[in-house]
C-alpha cells in the first residue's frame, strides 16, 4: 500500500486527535503551508490551534517534532526531521 497526501493527513490528524485527548493535551492543527515530502513520506508540522488563532506565545508548542507518516503508512508519529530541517 502506498498513500498519498490526503491519506497521510488524515492519519496525521488522527494521531494528534489521540495526543490531544490526554491529560494536558490541548487542540493541534496541522500548518499545512510548511508540510514537506521526502522519498520516506511526509512531515506533518502542527502547532496549537490557539496559538494560530490568537498569536499568544504563551500558546506555542515549543520544540514538538512534527508528525512523520511513511508511504507504507506504517509509521505514524513524530520523527526527528532531519532532511526537513535541511530544507528550511
């Protein structure tokens, strides 16, 4: 099985939907303008969605590695990025 963009999205987004039903979890959006494609899959960058709504820095995730979905779909989870961060 090999997915495409939308696939990974939508276990990205099911994966921070988990993490935000923990304790102390907060609601996650994926910042979709700094998603990035490799030859492995796609990094998920996300952020909290009061953050992105209000700006408030006391609302940041600070040093939250994004959301890694391999091709196969095998694995789903952060990931350190290392051919992402190259990039920026």
């Amino acid at each position: 099985m090999t997915l495409d963009l939308a696939a990974a999205k939508k276990l990205a987004l099911e994966y921070l939907a988990e993490q935000q039903s923990r304790p102390g979890g907060v609601p996650y959006s994926i910042v979709d303008s700094r998603i990035m494609e490799d030859d492995d899959g796609w990094y998920f960058p996300y952020q909290s969605v009061e953050f992105l709504t209000t700006g408030d820095m006391n609302a940041s995730l600070v040093g939250n590695w994004p959301v890694f979905v391999s091709r196969d779909g095998l694995h789903v989870g952060p990931c350190r990025p290392e051919k992402w961060q190259r990039r920026n």
